[in-house]
C-alpha cells in the first residue's frame, strides 16, 4: 500500500472531514477523494460512509485504521535509522488544557502533529482554563491552550487558533427566578447569577455586567466552565459560559441562551514561555498551530 495513502487515511479517520484532511495536508478535496478511491481499490472494501455532511468509517475502516498506524509507525521507524542528519524529533512535551478544548480542539491541532512528529510523546493534562497561563509560567506545561487575556505576561508568546463567543445561560425548565426573566424589564439583583471564578471569562462577564448597569447577585463562582452549564441545567442560576462549552455539554438540551446584549468573544489560542519558543520540541507544535484556525 501506497504510504501516503495511509497517511491521509489515518487523518481523514481522526478529521472526519474531507475538507479539513485537504487543507491540512496540503492537497485539493476531489485529489484526496480520488487517493481514498485507490486506497479502497486496493483493499476491496468500502472505507468510508459519505455524505454532504459527514465521514464515517465502515467495519472495513475501523479494521484497516490500527493496521494503517502500526504500518505507518514501522516505516518512520524504519526512515529514522537512516536519517543521515539525524533530525528526528523524539522526546516528551506536556500540555495543559480544559476538558473542553481536549476534544473541541485538541484533536485537529494533534492530528497534523502526529503524522509530522509521531516519535514526540505528548502528556496531556486538564483542568480550570483561567490557570492555563499560570501551568506554563510555573514550569508544570510546555504549552497549553488558553485563552487571550486583557494583559499578556512579557514572558509568554500566544498564538490564536479560534474566536470563542460567549452567551447567557438560562434553565430550560422551571426555575424559581422564570418569571423574573419573562418580564420586559428583569430586576438583574433578585437573580442568581453563577460565573467563572477568573481567567478572561470573567473579565469578559465583568464587562458585561458593567455594560449592562448590572450589579450581580452572585449565586457562585466556579472553577471551570463546564459546571456553570451543569448548575444552570439544574435550575441554580442564570450563567455566563463559552459556546464551545455550552454546545459541547451533555446537559445542553435543558438550558436556554437568552437574547440579551452580545458578550465581547475571547481569542483562543496556544501559548508558551518566550524563552522556550526555540525548543525542537516546542517548536514543532508551535508551527502547526501557526497560522491555523479551529
């Protein structure tokens, strides 16, 4: 089997997405589906269920995909004992991220990575976001995925790789404080709110507050994100989260995004120290978060 057949295959399993394996590959979407085509020729199986909206692996798929990377592995392997000057990168790179971004947007940034770098070991670490920049200042992450304060430490280089909206929360369901949020005019004081403890969420909710002329009730402040949609869906408070954590969350059908004043989007992006910048290691995901948009 043709190698770079099985590297757009192995992409194209984690992106599920024809367009996305295209442009980070660097080869048009009607010259990919074409490689999928041979590929399939070659194995006598259907890989793929395709429609105008998603990529799905068939039984065949999911067989040939550890097969795929174990064949692939062995040929890097295979390539790097022969590597005459000796620049295979190998070697352990920490990274820190929320629970959310560890699947909204860890697996396309990855994706790419390891098909250039699949002898660097990467250890993932999760937890609250405001404390992203924090992991990388004190030592404990290599790189992690934050998002853009109002005021950037000097010693640290961020690289955007997505706009994050944020929106008001409500619960779906009865709430103690429902009639309040009918009325044309809500009394903001009598309602419980529930915030991000800190981090650029709640400088953004801040500013909000103070857009709005509101001084809030505050019900609770909450150590990461996905718990203010979990505490809203029970009917706690009115909340204030990123869309990406919102739509992700398994409680998303129980909670209401009310029509009120928009809330200034944050930039998300990576960041490490500026004195690392240089690392191999470092460098080689830096560059495929360069200039990318998630």
């Amino acid at each position: 089997m043709n190698i770079k057949h099985l590297q757009l295959f192995i992409h194209l399993c984690d992106s599920k997405s024809f367009s996305k394996t295209a442009a980070a590959m660097h080869i048009s979407p009607s010259a990919l589906s074409r490689q999928i085509q041979k590929l399939e020729q070659e194995a006598e199986q259907q890989l793929f269920l395709r429609d105008n909206r998603s990529v799905e692996l068939t039984l065949a798929g999911k067989k040939l995909l550890p097969v795929a990377m174990r064949i692939l592995s062995e040929w890097q392997q295979y390539q790097s004992q022969f590597n005459a000057s000796g620049n295979e990168l190998v070697g352990e790179i920490r990274l820190f991220c929320s629970v959310t971004a560890s699947y909204s947007h860890l697996p396309e940034l990855l994706s790419e990575f390891r098909l250039r770098h699949p002898l660097i070991e990467l250890k993932v670490s999760t937890g609250d976001p405001a404390q992203a920049i924090d992991k990388v200042l004190s030592d404990e992450a290599d790189i992690a995925i934050s998002a853009l304060p109002e005021q950037l430490p000097s010693k640290v280089s961020f690289e955007p790789i997505s706009d994050i909206p944020l929106s008001v929360i409500a619960p779906a369901g009865v709430s103690s404080f429902a009639d309040t949020l009918q009325s044309e005019h809500p009394d903001w004081s009598s309602i419980p709110f529930i915030v991000p403890e800190a981090g650029t969420a709640r400088e953004r909710a801040n500013t909000w507050f103070k857009k709005m002329k509101i001084k809030p009730n505050i019900y609770a402040q909450v150590s990461g994100h996905e718990a203010i949609v979990s505490m809203v869906a029970l009917g706690c408070g009115v909340g204030i989260a990123p869309d990406v954590v919102i739509n992700n969350s398994p409680v998303r059908d129980k909670i209401e995004k009310l029509k009120l004043a928009p809330i200034k989007p944050f930039e998300l992006g990576v960041c490490c120290l500026r004195s690392q910048i240089d690392n191999p290691l470092i460098k080689a995901l830096w560059d495929v978060a360069e200039g990318k948009t998630i």
